[in-house]
C-alpha cells in the first residue's frame, strides 16, 4: 500500500481549501428549503466553487469500475439515497420533511477536501432529527479517534461504537478514503473497525472521514443511473463528511468554515 503524505505547506494549502469547501458547503445549507431544486443547489455549487478559483473535483471525475464520468459538482442524496445521488440529470424538488445529503469536493491549487453535510429540510420529524444527530455524533467520534498511533481500525471502532449505540445501521460496505493529491488514495478508511487494526496513523496522513448511517438496516442497493445509492429497506440515510490532516499533536480538521 502507497499512502502518500504531506507536507506542512501543503497541509496549509489544504487548510486554505477546506475552509473555501466548508463555506460554501455553509452558503448552500441556507439555500436549502420546500421547493428548492437540486439543480439549483448544484449551479450555485458550480458558481460558488468557480468564483473562488478552484474546481470541483467530482465533475467528469470516473471512479474505478465506474462506466461513465460522474455528471455535477455536487453528489446530492435524499431521504433513501445514501450517497452518489445525481443532481442535475432529472432534477428534484426539495419537499418539506426531506433530509438531503449534500456532499462536494474541491481542488484548490492542486489539491483535494472532500466533504458532505445532510441538513434537514423545513419541519423534520424526530426519527429524521436524531438520525443527523447520531451520524454527526459518529464523525466527531471517528475525528477523534484519528490520532498519530492509532489505526484506521480504531476510527472505525469509534465511528460504529456510536451507531450501535442507537436504533439505526451504518450502510454496508460504503467507507472513507485517503485523499489530496486526488480525489481517492490510500487507505481506506472503514466505519467498521477493531482497535490497532489496519494502517497506521502518522503525522501527513490527509483523510476523508464519513459515517453514513441507515435509520433502518444497513443493506444498500446501486441504482441504474451507474451512482446512486439507496438504501435496501427503503429507510432514510444521512451523510456527514470532513477531511482531517493527522499531526504530531493530533489531527487538524481541514474542512471547517472558520
Ligand atoms: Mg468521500
């Protein structure tokens, strides 16, 4: 395995672009209301990343097995989808009670942040509310587990002590990743995990830290469109995600709107 660390300067850079990534991540939140569309959400999105000078990384971006490059900037996924949702293909409109994941990457002077929210739209119900609360809870855990020293397992162990702390599942199979140079690099990084498994933290490490939790199981299906994700039994999922840099100290969170 080829984990390719990186340098303060660039971690600096990094820094620059995450807070770039988490304003505008910010700014389409507010957008998001009943009767907005996804398509507006991702040509403010497109609009919003271009403005700054950067890119969006998912755009024409093909993943391995993939059979065609994904379409927009932003993967947009409500209620059932889980990731990959695509918004600009056969547009959706947001409804009242919705929760929609809204995950974006940017490249900033060459390099990648990679980062999702799910926020709830209009009025919400308490299953929705405390689904975005206990994933949110899971990514706080798996950051602080991500420490020079400790494994990806031990993030995984942290990530899925808190879910299965509650009523619902992390999705199968779905994981985070390494990530700077491009958008996907090694390790992975699991959801699921045993302590001192896996690869070894050090100082350098860039990686994308993203529970995505089931309010019923945890199966997932892939959908046509070569992307989405649903999930299997048809229950709501969330999504949140940020990028975190490991130091000597412990680990900087890069995508945060300071
Ligand atoms: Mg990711």
């Amino acid at each position: 395995m080829t984990i390719r660390l990186k340098s303060e300067k660039e971690i600096e850079i990094l820094k620059e672009g995450g807070r770039r990534h988490a304003e505008i991540l910010r700014l389409l939140a507010e957008m998001v209301e009943p009767g907005v569309s996804t398509l507006a959400l991702e040509e403010e999105a497109l609009a919003l990343v271009k403005a700054g000078g950067d890119k969006p990384a998912h755009l024409g971006y093909t993943p391995a097995g993939a059979k065609r490059p994904f379409p927009a900037a932003l993967c947009i996924s409500i209620n059932d989808e889980i990731v990959h949702g695509i918004p600009n293909e056969t547009p959706k409109v947001l409804k009242q009670g919705d929760v929609v994941a809204i995950d974006l990457s940017v490249i900033h002077q060459g390099l990648f942040t990679d980062s999702a929210i799910t926020v709830p739209v209009g009025a919400v119900d308490d299953e929705a509310r405390e689904l975005l609360k206990a994933t949110k809870r899971a990514l706080e855990a798996g950051i602080a587990a991500a420490k020079p020293g400790n494994h990806t397992g031990d993030i995984g162990f942290a990530i899925s002590k808190v879910v299965s702390e509650t009523r619902f599942s992390l999705a199968e199979d779905l994981v985070g990743h390494g990530l700077g140079y491009a958008l996907h690099e090694e390790p992975y990084v699991p959801n699921v995990g045993r302590k001192g498994e896996g690869e070894k933290l050090v100082p350098g490490m860039v990686l994308a830290i993203e529970p995505m939790v089931n309010a019923g199981r945890g199966g997932i299906r892939q959908m046509k469109d070569g992307y989405t994700i649903k999930t299997r039994d048809g229950s709501r999922s969330a999504h949140f995600e940020h990028t975190v840099a490991i130091t000597e100290k412990g680990n900087i969170v890069l995508t945060l709107d300071k």
